[in-house]
C-alpha cells in the first residue's frame, strides 16, 4: 500500500486492513444485515449547517439558532479549504497585503475554540482580539460582526462548541514585515475600525433594519463589495459600489441602472440569494460560496429583508464611457456568434436561471472589466443550493482565444444590446491572464490524446 | 505509487475518490490536440512521395473544391501516424493473429504507423515488379488510379504481411478525415472543404433557423480556433 | 503479476456498491442514497464533466470523439472477440466499429443520442402473444429463443413517467391513459401524463417526411427526445437548457445542458448526499461471493496505480454496460453459464442487438441544412413495429420504427451519395459536394429476435490486461430480421419515394453481421430477466437467482430486443428494481422473488 493511499484512507475516515487475497470471501460477514447496516459517514460543510438539530439536545433552541447565523454570516466560505473539515480553516485568503490562512474554529479545544470562553469569542467578533489579547488580521470581518447582537454571538459560539472537534492548525501566515508584527494592527484600527454597534433607524421598517443588520453585520457584504483604500479599509463614502477583490469584481449593489441592482426587482435579489441564479444572473466567483454556505440556507424574510435593504441603498455615480472602436465590435461579434451563443444564444439572449442573458447585464458593465476578463479565461461556476444544486458552469476560454480576442468579444459585450462601458484593452487581458497562471494549457483528467 | 501517464479512457488517469459535491477547478479544459510545426516527422521522403500521389487521386483538385493535396491532407496523415493514432493507442493489437473473416474486421498484428510503413514499401515493391517505372509516384494518373482500385477491391496482393484491402480502407478513411477535420488538425485548410459542401464547421447554436425551411444559413465556416472574421482588422 | 504477492487491501464495508456509472449507477445510486443507504460506486473511467470534458468551445470536433473514440472505451485495454457463428474462431474487436461503447463517469448516457422511447406492451410478452395470435411456428422458426420478460408495460409505466421526469423528456404524448391522442404515436402504450416539455421543433426533412408519412396514411409524430426543446427543472432540482441543434449530439458529449445524460439530471444531487463516494479509474475484476456462492461479500477492485482492493458491500449492483455485466457474472460464477450445444444454462443466454437500415434521399431542389441537427431530432412512424401490424404471411416477427432523422452533418461521417458512386476521386467529390445539403437518411431501427446460436462466453483464448479472459460474442442476424429489415427498408423507400425526391439510395441489412461499420450500440442480452430461474439470470426487479444480494442493470435483462432505443426500458427497470429493494429488500434481504 503506497504511503498516498493510506493518506487519502484516512482523511476519509476508512478503516483499513491488509489481507491476503483469497481471505477476503471470509472477511465479510455471512450473513445479510437488515439495511442500512452502515449509516454513519462523514458530515458534509452544507450538512454540517443544515441538519436538523433534536428537540432532546440540550440548549436545542440556541444550537439551532447558533447554527442559521454561522451560515448567515458565512462563516464556512473562509473556515473550509479545499479537501478540508467542516470550519477547520486553513484556506489560503490573498489580501492585498499578504497571505493569510482561516483559523479552525471547530470545537477542538488545542486548534480550534473549544477552550474559548464565551467573553473570549465576543471579543473577538465585537473588537478583533483574539483569545490570547492579540489583534487579529482584519482579513476576519471584526469590523461587521462589532454590529452583531451579545446574544446571536453567543449562540454563534454555542453553536460552534457543539460541532465535532478536528484537530488541525492551519499553516502560518505570510505577511511581510511589518505586517507580520500584529501589533501593527492596533495601528490599523486606530484610523479604520470605526464601525459602531447597530443601530436600527426607526424612520425604517421593521424589515428593512432587520435587511441592514445582516447586511452591514453578520452578513458583511460590504467586505468584497465596497472599495478599500490603500490599506485595505473600506472607502465609506462608497459603501457598496463594487470592488476587485482576488482577480474577481465583487459588482455594485447600489440602484444603478448600469452596474447596480436597478434593473432588479426586490424578489429577483431575494431569489439571486436563495439560488444563485435568477433571470438576470448567476452567482459565481467567491458570491459561489455564499449562496452555498450562506445565502441558500437563511429563511425567505430574511433573504428578503436584506434585498429590501439592499435596494435602498444610494445610487452610484455613473461612469462615463467611449466610442468603442468598430474593428473590435465587429470582430467581437464574430467571435460572439460562434463562441458564446451556444450558451447565450444569437442576440444574448440567454436562457433564464441557466445562462445569463446579456443585455442591460450589471456584471458586464461594471467600470473594472476584471471580473469578465476572469470569467473569460477561467471560466465560472455558479453556486449551488438544495433547491438548485446544478453547478452550472461556464467553461474556460484560455486555450481558445488569444488576449486581443477576448479584448475585442469583451469590448462587445460590454458595448452591445444596451450595454455602455470602456472598451477592454489587450494588455489588461494579458495580466488577468498572468495572474490566474493560464498563459500554459490547463488540462484535465481526460487529455490523454495530447501527442 | 508509479507516476501514472494521464489518460483518455479507462486506465492511467490517478484514481480518485469524489464526495460531497461536484468537483471543478479553474481553467481546466479537454483541450483538443492540435497540431504545429512544418514538414513531415513520420514519412520519410519515398513515403511522403506516395503518400502526396496517392491522395492526390482519392481526392483530386479542380474547381468545384480543393484536391486533398491541396487541403493539406499529406500534413494531417503525417501527425496523425507520429501521434497517438499511429502508435494504435485506441487499438487493440495483442496476440493471436489469424486472418479471419471479413466480416472479423481489422486483425493486424500492425499499429496504423507501422501499416503504413510496410504497405507503402509493398505496394512500391508490387508498382517496381509490375510496371517499367521503379515506385507509385511516378506512375502515370491513370496507372495511380488502377493500383488503387486492385488495392481497395483486393486483387493486387501485397508481400510483407499487409493486407491491401484493410490498408486501402485506412488510408481512405483517413484521407476524408483529414479533408473534412477541423483546421486544428493540419488538414482542411482554410475550411476550403467545408466550404465546398456547405458546412459551417463548430457552429453551436442554430435555433434561429430550425424552422427556417430550405434557407441558405448565412453563417461562415468556423473551426475550433476561429476563422479569419474573429482577426480581420 | 503474481498472484500469491498480490496485497489486497480490505476497505470498510458499505451498504450497497455500484460497479460502474453510467445511467443505471447513477439512478440507483440516488435511489439508495435516498433511502438512506452508504453507498460506493467504483468507475474505471475518469471524471468528466459539461465544462471541463465537452465544453461548447471543443465538443464539436468529429475526429477527436466520432473517429478518435476519445470518450469511448478504449479497446486497447479492454475489447471482447467476436464471430458470427460457432464454427468459427472468435477474434478481438481491435478497433471499435459496430458499437462505440461507453467509459467514464456517466459513459454511455454522456453520448448517448436521447432517444427516449418506451417498449411497446406486446414486446414484454413476445413469446405469448405472438404465439397466440400467429401460432406456435411464429416463436419457434429459425431456432428462435424468444421469451416473455416476467414484467409487464403496466408494471413499468411508472417508471418510464419517472425517467421521462428525471429527463424532462420532449414529446407528445399519443396515448394518455387510454385516450388516443393527436400528435402523438397513436400506437404507443397508455402513458400517465404528458411528456414533462413539448417536442422539438422540426427541420426542414424531418417536416417533408412526417408529411410523405401522412401522405401514405401512417401516423408521423415527433420522436420523443432528451434533447431538450426548452428548459427544464426536474424533481431533483437538477437544470437542462434549450438545445440549439448544433448536430454534435450521439458520439459527442453536450457542451450546453441540454442533453440529458447522468452529469446533467442527477449527479448535481448525488454528489453531496454525504453517503454517496464515487471512486473513478477502479476496476472490479468480479463479485466475491461466500464459500456456498449463495450470497456475494463485496467486490474486488483494482486501481490505475495496480493497487488492488476488497470492497465489502451488504448489496452489489452491476451497473455496468451489458456485455461488462454478463463478463462479471461469468468471472465471478453468479448463475450457470449458457451452452448453445444443449440449451442448458442461462448466463450469456439470449445476446441480442439491433437490426438497423436506412434509405438516402436525394433531391436538387431543396436545401436541408443538415447540420441543424439533435440526437433524437426526427418524425417518426411507428406503423411497422412491433406488433402494430399483422404479419400474417411475412414470415417473421418484429419490427422497426422508421425515422425521418437529422442528428447533425458532420462530414466525415454523413456525406451521402448516390447509388453508383465510387467511394473516392472526381466523381466522389462532385457527389458530396452536390449532395451535402440536399440530402438525408431514413432510419429504419428494427427489433432483435434471440436465437439459439446467439450467445456471449468467455473467450478460451484471448486475454484482458489483468489475466482475465475476454467475453466471446457469436452472433448472426436470423433469417427473422432479414426478412424483417428487407420488409421494413422497403416501407421506408415508399415513404422517401412519397417526398418526390430526384433520386433515393437503399442500405438493406444484407449478409452478416459485421464488426466494422458503425450500426448502433444497442448490445442486449445475456444477463436476461425471467419469471423461473432456469430460463433467466435475474427476477423481474433484476436480482440474480442464485445470489440474491447482487442485482444486475441494464439491456442484458432484455430477453430479446425490441425495435426501440433501449435507454428508456432500461432506465425504468433500474427505478423498477431500485423501488422493490428500498420498499422490500432492506426489510428482509433474501429473494424478492420465490
């Protein structure tokens, strides 16, 4: 047995005995159990936030409760990496600044925080000081959990007390110096971590604060969807007009018509939230996770509240724009016609809640055409929900157009069927390019005819 | 565990165990093998000789559509025998070789390279015995035509343990394909092929003109890399 | 390698595990998920999947998967030997040609056509009705081996509703509940509700024939199809989009989500139930069962890294192709093997096909376009199949649906020329250039009686890359499906003459059955169902007589084949089965059957 498979073996949890081959008939048992005979098996991330919770567990109300905000506040989308443990961290965030991995926050009490004490982990949430006094990163959204109420963090904590213990550490952070020195960080808050408790606004309905309370708190939508400056806090000013964020553009959620939310009516958000997809979009990039881990398993009025909220926020300023030049539409529309319509169709325009139609689209108009450029070459998988659990995919385009093509068959799209927005230069493909590593072919697990 | 060569069918690929969702990574793609560089790498120069007569006539040039010559058939024979397909790798040529029946199929014990290779230098070796002028190439095209009609119905026999027919319906089959390809594959080139039939190559959506009955569809040929509207300036 | 080194390695044990995953793995994987059951399905193809294996900017390429068999099995690893008749010696398929099996995750049903039919009633009572309404001769003649299946359509009809929901099947119904209905095939069984999305929309030769079709007074009707015409949520939640007849459909995996295959309508689900573990690259080299043979232990396996595996499992489900089904049951000693000499024995018993001709139609002054296509892009007549028409005095049993198809042009492959012209030169190149878009073919899908001498074994000679021998096919068509398909193709040429065409080329069946040409992977047999365990392997839910916690899917459970697609029948009898072990067998695990 190599040394891989024993290590694939365990992180399954499988039981594994060497025999000898002609034992096996009688390793088994002879006799037929009543099925299912073997009915445990791993939790899933998604299982792990939605199974139910029995009325006979002891403080069954606030694990429960515990258990719809750790989804609200998408706590799975940082605390899972990638083969990993339900919230045993470990994912690799690239901040501007550096990279940082998610802490375990299982209830393992020697890696995770099962030796936390309740004020411990308020402290945490509500002033980004961690169990020791130290700062913690701000890459944690401690800025918009500050907002969240004594009791939802105390059930968030119970909640994560009760889940199973996965004794992990994540690897070390890499962050340059002085970046590395945490107390830097006191720094940072000093100037930037100027966010207050909630504060509901009684000129407002009922739903719309309960919409701003998950929206600015646990929700901390704003952590990819408002600019940062130079120091990675958020430009206040422009709370919610979109941002880049790893190679991504987290879009606009204000009312512009163009880039914003204006075309969407409060239930075509509140359906974007449940499943990822509506008549306007699909939920792709790092949003992928959040309908998946977060978004999909919150209930309707909450999903509502947040798009009522969402709908009155301040129009973002539009941007304007330039004359595409005509040989780039031109060839942009050829190479439309014969690479995109398949999924788009002639026109752009789509198929509802499978792939996007293109007109008056938000995602193609927003000012920074890093996300399409992205969504181009690498391709996007729209996130997934009991309700609506097909990934559906767009493939990736690198090995089949060159940077000045996807310029030009992204130039028009942002310029066609009633979208206006600057025409997409070679040289910024050529560096989204670079930065996703796609310059050489990414082949799979078929390609074995390659000579 | 042996560092196992990826693979495009059922064993080689790394096993894997999949739970919990469906798996996807960025960027990935079955790319299609294309091919590049100039000249032949498989053919030697006598082979390359026969190869360009002898597909010369199962396709030949005029007006109507380009010759197979023309469409760059010699070129795609030429890296599909260097390739995968010439060293059989979607063949089964294990032991025992009888001949069987016709209805049996292929039953060489040769991969497509090497049936190639010794059918060539048979049928050069039959041309030299029976005609006054020494290999196929230099026949004239009426004589070119003859050889290939007594391979493809079997009367001319061939020395070197090839079997004429099977060789003649390989390099028929393989003729058309390299005609009627994608360019990607170094034949058909300029999709002068599907332009002489009408097919509009990797085209995916047609819905606009399934009930648009006896109407020309406007669209130009496309492979899967493009086609001269995608660059024109 | 040597067998006594050979290190096996004991894995935990599981409910139920699924030996291959295509349609059937898939279906009965999420049924048995559902019941709460852990389960394991062990594929020895690789992962594929829409986005990353057939995406829109690579599936349409005819060398690389019609000619390439790039996602098809690849015989250079595993094949099977064929002959026509015992007296002969049975050689490999070393190249694939007649049928184009499957591999990988989802295999077959990722480029399959989605044709979705349903078996008329008379088929599963072959042997009974046309005995009674033609005689004893008519089920005997010819050595046929023609049996009734143990289930009837009624039994199934839920079934084929759940698979037709599953896939958001495109059609019209003909037959709702009784009630004949315009449109649709008046001849079909009753179905319990309207197909789930309307039909496609016809081209342009499809149209002329269901027209020459009426014309004739036979009753055209749109082929029934998983080619989506728009787009579809089914039960599972799982989404299909509106195909765009871009005619890369059978042999081609589908860059769009509008055909439905395992990757499109389940595994978006059953991949996170957290009791589902798919492994792929793992092949069973056979079923272990206890020292008696009267129950299995689980099955052994082996990786693309050469490690071997045991695989304890309460229930074993062969959910491989048919002729993977019927090697295992011969490798692991499930039932007694078939022998044609004696009639004895019932594993292997019964291998059966599809008995297929067509006729080219040529016209000068219409333009077809044959490159909008689908898989399953047709009008039909089912007037001719089955026992939709009396054949008294034919001489044969059986039938055929005749189809006025367009699955795609795809030159390589589907350039027609007329009768006369050579297959290469000036002459050849003129004709397919003349005719490309002029032109189209009539399918003529016939039935498949079983005979005597029709059988699969394993090979005597011939070896697979683990040591294990090769099946064996011997296999004829009868004098039954001769006589069949002559009368069928002629039914076709008065319908392609009825379209006032320039010229028409007829492809009869002749001679015998050829391992070249492609004609369609629609392999049956060998495995079949049965109500008595000495005339069949498996009881009507498809478990094995003699080992009772192993089941065997697919088309192998077909005692002979009928004139229809087999996808649908076999994807029913998968519900059908799963539905009797989850309400019965896990109470009680033993025989459901007495």
């Amino acid at each position: 047995m190599s040394p891989l498979f024993r290590l694939r073996a365990q992180v399954l949890g499988v039981g594994v005995v060497v025999t000898i081959l002609g034992f096996t008939g009688l390793a088994a048992s002879q006799s037929p159990a009543i099925l299912p005979a073997q009915s445990t098996w791993a939790l899933t991330a998604t299982g792990l936030l939605s199974q139910p919770i029995a009325d006979s567990t002891p403080d069954a109300a606030q694990l429960r409760r515990g258990q719809y905000l750790v989804a609200a506040g998408d706590c799975m989308s940082c605390h899972l990496r990638d083969g990993g443990q339900p919230l045993a961290g470990g994912l690799r965030l690239n901040t501007p600044f550096g990279v940082i991995y998610s802490a375990n926050i299982t209830s393992d009490t020697q890696t995770g925080i099962g030796a936390w004490t309740n004020d411990q982990f308020y402290h945490a949430m509500h002033d980004g000081i961690g169990m020791h006094g130290e700062n913690l990163y701000p890459a944690f959204p401690y800025p918009w959990f500050r907002r969240v109420s004594r009791d939802d963090v105390d059930a968030i904590f119970a909640f994560l007390k009760s889940t199973p213990a996965v004794n992990y550490t994540p690897p070390a952070n890499d962050l340059p110096f002085p970046l590395s020195i945490r107390s830097m960080v006191k720094g940072w808050n000093m100037f930037f971590f100027n966010s207050r408790d909630f504060q509901a606004d009684p000129r407002q309905s009922g739903e719309w604060n309960r919409g701003a309370y998950l929206v600015n708190g646990l929700g901390h939508c704003g952590g990819c969807h408002t600019p940062k400056n130079a120091l990675g806090a958020d430009r206040s000013s422009q709370e919610l007009y979109g941002a880049r964020l790893d190679n991504w553009v987290a879009p606009d959620l204000t009312g512009n018509d163009r880039t914003g939310l204006g075309g969407w009516s409060i239930d075509d958000v509140a359906e974007y939230l449940r499943n990822g997809r509506n008549t306007h979009a699909g939920a792709g990039g790092a949003m992928a996770d959040v309908v998946t881990y977060s978004t999909s398993l919150m209930s309707d009025e909450d999903r509502r509240a947040m798009a009522v909220y969402l709908k009155s926020q301040t129009v973002s300023p539009s941007v304007s724009h330039q004359q595409p030049d005509s040989g780039a539409m031109r060839r942009g529309a050829a190479i439309y016609s014969d690479a995109c319509a398949s999924c788009h169709l002639e026109d752009g325009v789509g198929q509802p809640r499978l792939f996007p139609p293109l007109g008056h689209n938000a995602m193609l108009q927003q000012a920074d055409a890093t996300g399409l450029e992205h969504l181009v070459l690498a391709g996007g998988r729209i996130g997934t929900s009991a309700s609506r659990p097909s990934p559906l995919t767009m493939p990736s385009f690198a090995w089949k157009l060159s940077d000045s093509e996807i310029a030009d068959v992204t130039t028009y799209l942002r310029n066609s069927w009633g979208n206006l927005a600057s025409a997409v230069s070679v040289a910024e493909v050529h560096d989204v390019r670079h930065r996703l590593g796609l310059q050489a072919t990414q082949l799979t697990v078929n390609s074995g005819d390659q000579n | 565990m042996a560092a196992a060569a990826i693979h495009d069918g059922e064993l080689g690929a790394p096993a894997q165990t999949f739970r919990g969702s469906v798996p996807w990574r960025e960027g990935t793609a079955d790319v299609p093998p294309g091919v590049s560089g100039p000249g032949y790498v498989y053919f030697e120069p006598a082979e390359a000789a026969f190869i360009e007569a002898a597909v010369g006539r199962l396709i030949p040039n005029d007006q109507v559509g380009p010759g197979a010559i023309e469409a760059g058939v010699p070129f795609f024979l030429d890296r599909q025998l260097a390739g995968p397909f010439g060293r059989g790798d979607h063949y089964y040529l294990g032991g025992p070789w009888p001949k069987g029946t016709p209805e049996q199929g292929y039953q060489s014990r040769f991969s497509p390279a090497q049936l190639y290779r010794a059918a060539i230098a048979a049928i050069d070796s039959y041309v030299g015995a029976t005609f006054d002028r020494a290999v196929f190439s230099k026949l004239a095209t009426d004589e070119q035509d003859k050889v290939l009609k007594g391979l493809e119905s079997g009367e001319i026999g061939l020395d070197g343990g090839v079997d004429a027919r099977s060789f003649f319906a390989m390099l028929l089959q393989n003729t058309k394909e390299g005609y009627f390809s994608d360019p990607i594959y170094g034949g058909n080139r300029d999709m002068a092929a599907w332009k002489m039939i009408g097919f509009p190559g990797a085209h995916y959506d047609y819905k606009e003109w399934v009930s648009r009955h006896g109407e020309r569809v406007p669209y130009p040929p496309v492979g899967l890399k493009g086609r001269p509207g995608w660059t024109q300036s | 390698m040597d067998a006594e080194l050979t290190v096996t390695t004991t894995l935990k044990p599981v409910d139920a595990v699924l030996v291959g995953f295509g349609w059937t793995g898939a279906i009965m994987g999420q049924q048995l998920c559902d019941a709460g059951l852990n389960v394991v399905a062990l594929e020895r193809g690789p992962w594929r999947d829409t986005a990353t294996d057939f995406a829109t900017g690579f599936a349409q390429d005819e060398l690389r998967y019609m000619w390439r068999h790039h996602l098809f099995q690849n015989v250079a690893y595993d094949t099977l030997t064929i002959r026509n008749n015992t007296s002969q010696q049975a050689l490999p398929m070393r190249r694939l040609g007649a049928f184009l099996l499957g591999t990988g995750v989802g295999s077959g049903g990722v480029h399959w056509n989605g044709q979705i039919w349903r078996f008329l009633p008379s088929d599963f009572v072959t042997r009974s009705h046309n005995q009674q309404r033609y005689g004893q001769k008519a089920v005997s003649d010819y050595d046929l081996t023609v049996q009734d299946w143990g289930v009837t359509y009624g039994d199934l009809e839920p079934y084929y509703d759940q698979f037709d929901k599953l896939c958001g099947t495109s059609g019209k119904a003909g037959n709702l509940n009784g009630d004949i209905q315009p449109g649709g095939n008046p001849f079909e069984g009753p179905r319990s509700s309207e197909y789930p999305t309307p039909p496609m929309v016809q081209t342009y030769a499809p149209t002329l024939f269901g027209q020459a079709a009426a014309g004739l007074g036979h009753h055209p009707f749109p082929h029934p199809t998983g080619n989506l015409s728009e787009s579809y949520v089914n039960p599972l939640g799982a989404q299909l989009g509106a195909c765009t007849y871009c005619g890369f459909c059978e042999k081609f995996g589908c860059g769009n989500y509008s055909k439905a295959s395992p990757q499109t309508t389940v595994l978006p689900y059953l991949m996170a139930k957290p009791n589902f573990t798919l492994k792929t690259e793992c092949e069973v080299l056979r079923v272990e069962l206890t020292p008696d043979g009267k129950r299995s232990t689980g099955v052994t396996y082996v990786n693309s890294a050469g490690e071997e595996f045991f695989q304890p499992a309460e229930i074993v489900i062969l959910s491989a192709y048919v002729l993977q089904n019927v090697r295992l049951l011969l490798l692991s000693g499930i039932g007694k093997p078939y022998d044609p000499g004696t009639g004895e024995g019932v594993v292997g018993k019964n291998y059966a096909y599809q008995t297929m001709s067509s006729v080219n139609v040529f016209f000068d002054d219409k333009i077809l376009n044959p490159f909008i296509g689908a898989g399953a892009l047709a009008t039909v007549i089912d007037d001719f199949n089955g026992d939709n028409f009396d054949h008294s005095g034919l001489g044969f049993i059986g039938g055929a649906y005749i189809a006025g198809m367009v699955t795609g042009g795809r030159p390589i492959e589907m350039i027609y020329t007329p009768d006369g012209t050579p297959a290469w030169g000036l002459e050849w190149k003129h004709a397919a250039a003349k005719n490309y878009l002029r032109s189209f073919s009539i399918s003529v899908h016939g039935s498949c009686m079983s005979h005597r001498g029709n059988y699969l074994d394993l090979d005597p000679t011939y070896r697979d890359v683990h040591g294990r021998p090769m099946l064996r096919m011997t296999f004829d068509f009868t004098d039954n499906e001769h006589k069949m398909s002559d009368y069928l193709t002629d039914r076709a040429a008065e319908v392609a003459r009825a379209m006032n065409p320039r010229e028409i080329r007829l492809n009869r069946r002749t001679g015998s059955f050829n391992v070249t040409p492609y004609q369609t992977t629609h392999n049956t047999g060998g495995a079949i169902m049965g109500d008595n365990p000495s005339d069949s392997v498996v009881n009507k839910y498809l478990q094995c007589w003699d080992v009772p916690n192993v089941f065997s899917m697919g088309a192998g459970a077909f005692p002979q084949n009928a004139g229809y697609n087999p996808t649908g029948t076999v994807a029913a009898l998968t519900y059908h089965a799963a539905h009797e072990i989850t309400t019965r067998y896990l109470k009680n695990p033993g025989p459901l059957v007495q």
